[in-house]
C-alpha cells in the first residue's frame, strides 16, 4: 500500500483558525483518494468530480449546495455526492471536521454487483444527499483510520474486509441500483456551448461566440446556462479544467506542465483554483 498523510495548511493565515488537511491515496483500491479535514474557515468552490465523494462528517456541520438545494449534514452523518454533480461545502457554524473517500465509479459498480449478485449497467446513485446513519458513519471513520496508517500498523486483510464491509452496507442501504442513467441537462443551445468547452477546455473561450452558438443573447444565455448547470459559463470551464488537472497530477505530471496543457494561466493560477476545489494543493495531490 502506498500512503502519505501530508498535513497542508491552505493557507498561512488559516493555521492559526485551524484548518488542516491530510490527503493520501490508496493505489489498490482503483487509487482511492482519502481526505482528512477541519475546516473553520475554508469554503468550496462549486466544482465536480468523476468520482464519488463519500463524506462523514465527525464533529460540527458542513452546509453544501448539491441537486439545487441547499443541505446540511451535521456530525454523525454521512453525505454523498455522485459523478458529475455540482457541489461545494463550508463550515456551518463553528466549523467541521470530517473524513472523505473519492471511489471510482468502477470501483463502486463492482461493490454494487456483489451486493445485487447479478451485473448491473451502470453504477449505483445514491437519492439522498445526507444519510442519517450512525452505525454507518462509524464503520467509515473506522475504515478511514485503518487505510491511513496514521499511528498503527493494518493488514491488507483487514483493509480490504473493511472496505468492501462498508461499501457494501452504504450500497445496500441507501442506493438505487435501478435508477435511470443520468441525463445530460439542458436545451440544445447549452448543450451545443457545453461540447465546446469540454472540447476547447484548453482554450480561452469568447462569451459572445458562446452565446451566438446557444442562440442567445449574452445576458440571457449567462442566465440560462447557470440555471441548467449550477454553474456560469467561466465557472464550468474552470471546473473542467480542475478535472482535467485532476487527472494528469494523477498521472505524475509536474504541476506547471499541468497548468499549462490545462488551460491556467499559470502555477498559482492552478494553485488557487485546484485548492478551492479539493482541499489541498496540487504538489500534495501529484505527491500522493
């Protein structure tokens, strides 16, 4: 198992206010990535992910737009945000403490067809945003602590019969094997301007080109592509481009390589967006 528990302070003045991360990731696992975090002060930007993100949230609340809505998952809780959907998180009160998994929609269809004993089209999707389940949220503080090695030493057995113990009662309990797949939102317009960003994500974009290619006005098309996205038009691209970054960092290519092919306009551009979105900083992540 390769493991690394970095502790990154997203910024010099939130060391004093206490927000710490620790991420690492766990190659065998489809690579897992994990996170450990308080957060007193550090609010999300809207962003996605291709994976899932797997939330307990152990001490204090974290408040978070997800599905439109805005949503609370309180100590005790567990919250699950799918592939591709549109989310953020910040401290709700004094702040939270709480623990993430990312699985790979592979990972947890393979999970998915154990528990269903039969092959299944596509990956599980979960209705619910926050999960009331204490037994649960244990069992995932407890598989978090074991996958970190942080102070005491576990066998890939144990690693393993947690995990797949753990994913399977949340999949059991509170997901939808049968649900439809998820369409992809939105009037042709948007849909047309969408295809372009994710196949220009390289690229500066012109709004007027944009909205001339969803055949609206500016102003209007700003708006629509908001209201049918959760995010504006600027807002997508950069998400688009943190994913793809997500990705190449993943691969192990050096952070101002990946700033570049993506899109930034440089180092501390990728810096600040890939922060706001993940946690922790891009050379933390490429380290894991």
């Amino acid at each position: 198992m390769t493991v690394i528990t970095p502790e990154v302070s997203l910024d010099p003045a939130q060391v004093g206010a206490g927000d710490v991360t620790h991420f690492w990731r766990v190659p065998r696992y489809r690579d897992l990535d994990c996170l450990r975090a308080t957060f007193r002060r550090h609010a999300y930007a809207r962003h996605s992910h291709d994976t899932y993100a797997i939330a307990a949230v152990l001490a204090g609340c974290e408040t978070f737009f997800h599905r439109g809505e805005q949503r609370f998952a309180p100590a005790g809780s567990i919250a699950v945000v799918c592939p591709d959907e549109i989310h953020d998180g910040e401290p709700y009160g004094g702040g939270f403490e709480y623990r993430t998994f990312y699985p790979s929609p592979e990972l947890m269809q393979e999970i998915a067809e154990d528990v269903a004993g039969r092959p299944l089209s596509r990956p599980p999707w979960f209705p619910h945003s926050v999960i009331d389940d204490p037994e649960l949220t244990l069992a995932h503080a407890q598989l978090h602590a074991c996958l970190s090695a942080d102070g005491r030493w576990a066998s890939e057995m144990e690693q393993d019969t947690r995990l797949v113990d753990f994913l399977s009662r949340l999949i059991a309990r509170w997901a939808d094997l049968d649900a439809l797949p998820a369409l992809r939102y939105g009037s042709k317009g948007i849909l047309r301007a969408r295809d372009y960003l994710d196949a220009h994500m390289g690229e500066e974009a012109d709004l007027a080109g944009l909205a001339n290619l969803a055949g609206l006005s500016r102003s209007h098309f700003i708006r629509a592509f908001a209201k049918e996205t959760g995010l504006t038009p600027h807002a997508y691209l950069l998400d688009r481009r943190f994913r793809a970054a997500t990705r190449l960092l993943q691969q192990g290519e050096a952070p101002g390589d990946v700033a570049a092919a993506c899109g930034f306009f440089d180092q501390s551009h990728l810096n600040r967006v890939f922060k706001a979105r993940m946690g922790v900083t891009p050379g933390a992540y490429r380290a894991a």
